[in-house]
C-alpha cells in the first residue's frame, strides 16, 4: 500500500552507450497469460516466489475485500497464497495466510514471498499500518501458516514492506518507512526475533523499497526511491546496503528522477507513478540495479540499469526502455552468473493501453534481448483490449526464476484504483 511520500536530488550522471534488441540471449517463449483467480476476484499487488530446491511455485495477493469469517472482525482484505508442486501447471486454491488468525486486524496489504533451500515459504506483509510489517512462515507448501511475528518494536507506523532472505532462511531483512524515514529490521533466526528498526536515511526525505537482494558473500541491497511529503519534486533513486548483517546501513543516491507524472483516475495518489527502484544478485555477486528515471518533470518514466560487482562502485546509467512511461520494474537473477531477467509495464501503445513486458541479458547487463510483450490477450476482461489493458493494478508486479531456469511473472490488470470500486486482477504467465 501506498501514500504519498518524499524525494532528493544528486548530481548528474553521464548515460552510457547500450545495446538494446541484440541477440544477448536466445528467443523466450511464454505461455498464454492466465488469471490468477476469478473475474469476480479483485487480486491486487501481486508477486510470486519460486522454490530454489524443486518444482514448488507460490503466488500472492492482496484480496480486496477477502475475508475467511463472516463476522465482520476478520480482514476484509486479506492476503492469499496458493501453490503449484509442478512448475505451474496445475495449482491449488488461494489460502489466507493470517484470516481467523488475525481477527481485529482492520485490513492487510503489500504481500511479500521468498523461499529458503530447504522449502520453507517466508511471507511478510501489511497487518495495518500499526504493528505494520509482519512475517509468517509455512513448512507445508503454503497449507498452514505460523503466528506473525512482528517487528515494528515502537514505531506507531509502517508501510511498504520488501523482503529478502539468505539461501538458508536464517538471515532475513526487512525494508519499509514510516511516515517520515526509511527503516530496516535483521533477523538472523530463520525470522523468530527481529533487532530494533534501524533508520537508513539521513536526509529530509522519505524512501520507498521496491527490491531486495542478499549477495553470495551475505551483503544485502534494496532498490529504494525517495518522496517529498507532498510527493512532488525530485526523487532521488538510491540502493540502501548492509555489510554487517543489518547493524548498520548505507544509503547511495545513484541518480535523481524528476516529478512523476500525475495519475489521474478517481482517487489515485499522486505518487502512482513516481519512480521506483529494485536490485539482483546473481551466483557470481554480480549485482543489477533497475529503476525508472524522468529528466522533465511530469514527463513519461524511462527504464534503466547500473551495474556493480561489490555494491560500492557502479556503472553510468544505461538505457533499458523509453517507449511510453514505464512503471513497476521488477528483476532477478538467473541459474548463472551474467543471467537477469527484468520485467515492467508500460503504455506505449496508449495512455489507457498498458502492457507488461520482458526482457534477458546474459552478459551481466550490458546487452539486453528486445522487449517481450507478456499481456498477450485482448480480451477476457472489460478492461483488456487488443492495445492492452486500461490501468496497471497494484502498486507493483512479481518476478521469480526456477532452478531450471523458467520465469513466473504476475502483475496487476484493472481499470482504476481499488478504492474508487475499479475492477482489476492479478494475471501470470510462465516461460522464457
């Protein structure tokens, strides 16, 4: 869930050459796309995590307006999980992670999934804004669920929480704000104690997460762009890392977007559409840093990249894609080093038209394949057409690769936003 927050701005950066379209991997190959869910489903946020060890796949959505009980002291919206066992193929049904569990709980949002070697399901989420960022775990493939531990330790407020794991499960991360900074928790018990909430900004804005990434070496990274309180102005895109298994933090500005372009369908927030930033890390440390940057301000978003092999030092900007104005990036690495696959969505072919789209790069991210169009379908919804669809639902989309290398992508379709009663839903494919 999102509210308007604030930005910074930093030094100009250079734009380096890139090549865009080359063959820097072999053609990929999606299936369909297929809804997550019903018509009647209003699936919103959505993401998804793979099993690093077998054939299991998990899904997550924020239900708006889900609830396990009839009386009215469950979440009315609440956040479902289902499964696959057989890479996609068939799944089970959606099942609330905290429902009767979590009875008194107002609503919950922004599901988060990651998976440990050893097949254990880490889900974080929004159990309001107060306690904020909670964390279960399932140890049978997404049946049952244990009781949130929480992790706000005082603070009154939490939102937008990113999570990212070790391959074990043992050290978990956290990253989310409150109304005013940027915070970070460590767990280093496989998520059954958290430390106290560290701030990772010094400055007079407020930073968003929208990716995570724990290195081989155990450094870990989130992509984070900043708001102003008004949600207008610059924002500065920044990766916040740790090198000390979350004691401390640091925080490097990389480049500054310009104002986002505003939203103008009935009750979207002003900062829908401001930049967003998100990081992976491949099997050799390879780090790749994808963000949305506008040189104008209200001017259309444009998708990049940097790169670096130990966080410090990184690469000039390189230009992934400026059809349209693109949003909610999402990225992760490959079975081998050099492998990333990045999605987003965009509206190039429309201000109401916007599609989600896929590229690869197998050489660390300096040559990248031609953009993939993913939402293939023009109808199955009132608000698809053959140009796309009407409005990106959900403040951001999910990308997970298996161990053999396929990719499970799922991102929101609507015609507006959920509290103005827009109608959307959560829509995946699988392949590559």
């Amino acid at each position: 869930m999102r509210r308007a927050l604030g930005v910074v701005a930093a030094a100009v950066f250079a734009v380096a050459a890139f090549a865009v379209g080359a063959p820097a991997a072999s053609a990929p190959s999606f299936a369909s796309e297929q809804l997550a869910g019903t018509l009647a489903d209003d699936n919103w946020e959505p993401t998804t995590a793979a099993d690093p060890s077998s054939s299991y796949v998990y899904q997550a959505v924020t239900g708006i307006g889900a609830h396990e009980c009839d009386q009215h002291n469950c979440p009315g919206t609440s956040i479902l999980v289902r499964a696959s066992s057989d890479g996609g193929a068939t799944w089970g049904s959606f099942v609330f992670v905290c429902g009767i569990a979590c009875k008194n709980v107002g609503w919950q949002f922004d599901p988060q999934l990651a998976v440990a070697n050893d097949g254990t399901v880490y889900a974080a989420w929004l159990n309001t804004f107060n306690p904020g960022t909670v964390l279960s775990k399932s140890f049978d493939h997404g049946r049952t669920w244990t009781t949130p531990v929480t992790m706000n330790d005082g603070l009154s407020y939490n939102d937008k929480p990113i999570l990212a794991i070790s391959p074990s499960g043992k050290d978990v991360y956290l990253a989310f704000n409150d109304k005013t900074d940027a915070y970070a928790v460590a767990s280093h018990d496989y998520g059954a104690t958290f430390s106290a909430p560290v701030k990772t900004n010094d400055d007079s804005f407020s930073y968003l997460a929208y990716g995570g990434a724990v290195a081989p070496n155990g450094n870990v990274y989130f992509g984070e762009t900043g708001e102003a309180k008004d949600a207008l102005g610059p924002e500065p895109v920044a990766v916040v890392s740790s090198t000390d298994g979350g004691q401390t933090w640091s925080t490097r500005v990389l480049d500054t977007s310009q104002e986002a372009p505003p939203c103008s369908f009935k009750s979207c927030y002003r900062d829908f559409y401001s930049s967003q930033a998100t990081v992976a890390a491949d099997a050799s440390g390879k780090l790749v840093f994808a963000y949305l940057l506008n040189t104008v301000p209200d001017a259309p978003k444009s998708l990049y990249v940097r790169t670096s092999t130990d966080g410090v030092n990184w690469s000039p900007r390189s230009l992934v894609n400026s059809d349209g104005d693109s949003n909610m990036p999402s990225i992760a690495a490959g079975p081998s080093a050099g492998d990333f696959r990045l999605v987003w969505q965009d509206n190039r072919n429309g201000t109401n038209a916007w599609n989600t789209w896929y590229a690869r790069t197998t050489t660390g991210g300096s040559r990248w394949s031609a953009d993939l169009r993913l939402s293939n379908l023009g109808s199955g919804a009132p608000y698809k057409s053959s140009a796309g669809y009407t409005f990106p639902f959900g403040d951001y989309l999910g990308l997970a690769v298996a161990p053999n290398g396929t990719n499970f992508v799922i991102w929101g379709e609507g015609d507006g936003i959920y509290v103005s009663a827009g109608t959307g839903g959560s829509w995946w494919t699988r392949g590559g």
